[in-house]
C-alpha cells in the first residue's frame, strides 16, 4: 500500500503511482490470467485514489494549521491577502514575511494565483502560489514545495536569478521575465507594472 506521508510533493507521488502500476500489470501477467489481471489492476487504482485523496487531506490539515498566532507585520501581510481573494491568508502571510522582501513577493503571488498555496496552471505546468514552472526550474531549485513557506522562499530565489540576469539588475525587466519567459510579451511587462504596483500597497 502506497504511504502517503513519505510525499512532499504531487509530482512525487505520481513517480510512484506509476512504479506501482507498471510493477503490478508485470507480476500479473506472469502470474494470473485476464480476469485476474483486471481485479488486480482494479485494486490497485482503488489504492492510488486513496493515497491521492489521503495526500490531498494531509495537505488540508497542514493548511490549516497555519491559523496562529501572527505578528503586527504578519497581520499586514494577512488583510493584503483576504482583500485579493487568498484561501489561505494566514499561510501566505507568514510566508512571505519569511523573505527579505516580502512586499514585492507578496504582489507576485496575488498577480500568479490569488495567493492560493495549491493553485495549478497553464495546463498543469504552473505550481502553488507563485505559479513556479518544475520543466525550467528543477534542476536549480528542486520540485514544487508543499509548504507556502518554502514556496516563497524557492520564488525569491528564481526572482533573484532572474532580476540579476538584466542589465543593473532591472526589477521590472527581471518580473516580466518570471512571468513571460527569456523574451516576455507585453502583457508580462503589463503584469510587472500591476506586481510592483501591488507591492505599495502593503509598505
């Protein structure tokens, strides 16, 4: 039976979802015949659906977690949050105040996602609240967080590789880059106008 708890990540668990599958279509063709074959295949789909709504309910409960006790800028942080729609204010508050500019990293996960820590886009390949690409950024920085902590802090890092990537390190440039890639469209550059404008509203 798959352990839920050993995944931080969906990816993860969807790497050993896989493993368990071709392992088990294997053992039965060698072992059973056809009828078998399909309650095998039948009980193990029951076991990835359970660990998958398992993971799912671990996630819920960790969220849910994060409702404690929260510093004055925490509680900043928190209202910037409920008024631009985020699931989970408390969590991105303490989030981003986990950063070293947690104004500007908050605008970016309102502008990506709402601030919502389990947000998934553009067909599957944008992750959490900042909407973090794992095909470009694995390599450097690891697969998606679970935790909006380390969500925040994984965005900051990519900002920062990407603001120093522009001449005297042009933020606006170095934004519009996150959201649009090596040669962002216009309306990247529009979406970094909006981020750093979001930024003042929380200084």
């Amino acid at each position: 039976m798959i352990d839920y708890k050993n995944f931080q990540t969906v990816s993860d668990l969807q790497e050993q979802i896989e493993r368990e599958e071709r392992t088990s279509r294997t053992v039965g063709r060698v072992l059973m015949g056809g009828a078998a074959m399909v309650a095998l295949t039948g009980f193990l789909m029951f076991q990835c659906t359970e660990a998958v709504i398992k993971t799912a309910e671990n996630q819920e409960r960790y969220y849910s977690q994060q409702a404690v006790q929260l510093s004055a800028e925490q509680e900043q942080y928190r209202s910037f949050f409920v008024r631009h729609g985020s699931p989970q204010p408390e969590a991105m508050a303490m989030a981003v105040t986990a950063t070293r500019r947690p104004a500007l990293m908050a605008a970016i996960a309102v502008a990506e996602s709402n601030g919502d820590p389990a947000a998934v886009g553009d067909g599957g390949e944008s992750l959490g609240a900042f909407q973090v690409q794992e095909k470009h950024w694995m390599k450097a920085f690891g697969p998606v967080p679970v935790s909006p902590v380390q969500q925040a802090l994984q965005a900051e890092k990519i900002l920062d590789e990407l603001v120093a990537s522009h001449a005297r390190g042009n933020l606006r440039r170095g934004l519009a880059h996150y959201n649009g890639g090596v040669k962002p469209p216009r309306i990247s550059f529009d979406r970094a106008d909006r981020v750093m404008k979001l930024a003042k509203e929380v200084r």
